[in-house]
C-alpha cells in the first residue's frame, strides 16, 4: 500500500462557546519521513475481513447508542478523518474545506447542476464534481464526489455507489465497516466443490454446458438430451440478442441543455485496430444495436484495448459525453 502523504484531521467546539454553530477547524499534517513501512505491510496482510457481525464487535462501543458510522479513509493522497457512511445516500459528497485540503483547484472540476438538500433541509447548489480514488485496506475504488460549500461536522459523506463498488457492508451499531475479498479463482472452486464437468454439444468447443458430476446416467442423458434439442434458445454470444422493442421501453440520456455538442477530432488507429473497430462495428449493425447517422451531433473516437487474453476489446471515449449527463443523486427506486 502506498505511503499517506499526510492526514487530514477536523476539530469541532462545543456549541454555545462559539456563537450559533459549532467552529470547525481543518488541519493537515505530514506524515513522518523517517516512518517504515513494515506497518502498513503487516496491517495489509492482517487485513481479514468478514461479512458477519457478532457481540464481540460492539466492544469499544456505548451502547445503546444512534452513532453514525464515521471512519477514516484514504482520498487521493491523503488519510481524511471525520468520513461519515450513509447507506440511504445514493452520492458520495465532498465539502469545500476538505476540497481545499486536498491541494485540489477549481479547474479540476466537472459541471454538475442537480441540486442537493443539506442537514438543514435546504437546497445546495453544488461546485462541481470529481473523480477520486478511495482506498480502504487493499481495495481501491474510485468515486464520484459532489462537492458543495455548505457547514456539515463531516469531511465527507461516502453513500451506496462507493459501498457497493467496494462489496462492503456498515454497522453503524457496531460502528464497524466490512469487505469480503473473494479468491481469484472463486469460478473454478465453486465448480470444484459442486463437482462440475464441462459437456460440449455440439463441434464448437466454445459453447458448453456444465452438468453435475453426481447426476445419475439416465437422468444425465435425458438432460443433455433436452438442451441439444433447445440449443436455439440459447444465446452464445451478446449479438444473438436483438434487444427490446423501442416502442416498449427506450432509454434517454439525461443531457443538460446548455452544455455545447462536442465532435472530437478523428485519431488514425492502427491497421491492427482499424480491423478489430471494424469487425465489432459490423456486428453491431447486424444485431441492430447500432446505425449510422450522417451528421451527429456529438462524435467520440473508438479505443481499443488489448484484454488478457490477448484478443482486442472496442470502447468507445464517452469523456466529454459523460460531464454532460449529470447524475442524478435522487434516483427513481
């Protein structure tokens, strides 16, 4: 795990000594230059995560108690203390001070005009938004901060969107926040213990079905039976799915009106890729995900990256496309 460049850390006075709220005060330190790393190391390897909460965890705790659940989390560079996790809120928000803490400028902001309703139930027009790493352990994930100037006891606030990315679960009555870390190989064990074997159907070895090892033969046989005569339900590839009629349901980008069309400049891609953008395209067009338009108004390159395999995956630069659809924090359940 990489070095801290430092900790941010709040101070907040009682109320009644300071006027009508209380006074926070944001501070950052270094961290040590001389410090080891051994720590960090062992606390990596010691972390051991689970997805139970016993009597145990409450020790440490008042209880009974209404707490939330405040932690500290590593942003960007920084260890930020005072981070509270909302489960019932659907955005990760940043505040101005911690903004400023974080040696971010202005420039580094993304539009973003939903308004949001502070602790006091009143409208908040947000800066911006941006886009940071949040590490929790191992785990890396990175989010989507609103950021908003307005009073709040929190540096932060990290909702559903950063829990669920992280696989993690909250306690706010152990005051306690868990991950599970699957195996690499957690496909392959499942299939180890359930006593799985592959069955090829047909001559192509890429589609196949996996049967239960401890199935009786007769009861095998009728099975294997019974998906080689139904093959053609089977989708053995995204583009056997001609999608959903528009007329039953169509999806609508939510794009802010007064956000300028923008054509990125045509970038020349290799023969190599040039051949692979071309396969997919047709594809598409075939399974009638796609069509062509003459004169669009917005216009985002291909990229093409070379997965693991070593075969090719088409993507496509919704950069610019992306700050022009705000997300929209009170989404429809």
């Amino acid at each position: 795990m990489r070095q801290s460049t430092g900790t941010i850390d709040v101070i907040l006075a009682a109320p009644g000594r300071t006027g009508t709220r209380p006074l926070r005060v944001m501070f950052v330190t270094s961290m040590p230059a001389g410090e080891s790393q051994s720590q960090q190391k062992r606390a990596k390897r010691s972390f051991c995560p689970i997805l139970t909460f016993f009597e145990k965890d409450k020790e440490g705790t008042t209880q009974p108690h209404d707490d939330a659940l405040v932690i500290t989390l590593r942003i960007g560079d920084y260890d930020v203390k005072r981070v509270m996790v909302d489960g019932g809120s659907t955005a990760e928000v940043m505040y101005l001070d911690l903004y400023k803490g974080l040696e971010l400028k202005p420039e580094d902001l993304s539009p973003y005009s939903s308004p949001l309703m502070s602790f006091d139930r009143k409208l908040v027009i947000p800066e911006g938004m941006i886009r940071l790493p949040i590490q929790t352990g191992p785990e890396v994930v990175e989010v989507d901060f609103i950021v908003v100037n307005t009073y709040s006891p929190y540096t932060a606030i990290v909702g559903r969107p950063w829990l669920h990315t992280l696989g993690g679960v909250a306690s706010s009555l152990d005051q306690k926040l868990t991950t599970l870390e699957a195996p690499a190989d957690t496909a392959a064990e499942e299939a180890k213990l359930e006593g799985l074997e592959k069955v090829v159907i047909d001559d192509d070895l890429e589609r196949f079905f996996q049967v239960g090892t401890q199935l009786p033969p007769r009861e095998k046989e009728q099975l294997l039976e019974f998906l080689r005569r139904n093959l053609d339900v089977f989708a053995w590839d995204p583009y056997d799915t001609l999608g959903i009629d528009p007329s039953f349901t169509c999806h609508h980008l939510n794009v802010n009106p007064s956000v300028t069309p923008k054509k990125q400049p045509p970038q020349c891609p290799s023969k190599e890729h040039a051949e692979a953008i071309k396969d997919e395209v047709n594809k598409l067009k075939r399974a009638g995900a796609i069509k062509e338009v003459f004169h669009p108004e917005w216009l985002a390159n291909t990229v093409v990256v070379k997965k693991k395999s070593g075969k090719l995956r088409v993507c496509i630069d919704f950069t610019d496309l992306n700050k022009a659809c705000p997300k929209d924090p009170f989404l429809m359940p």
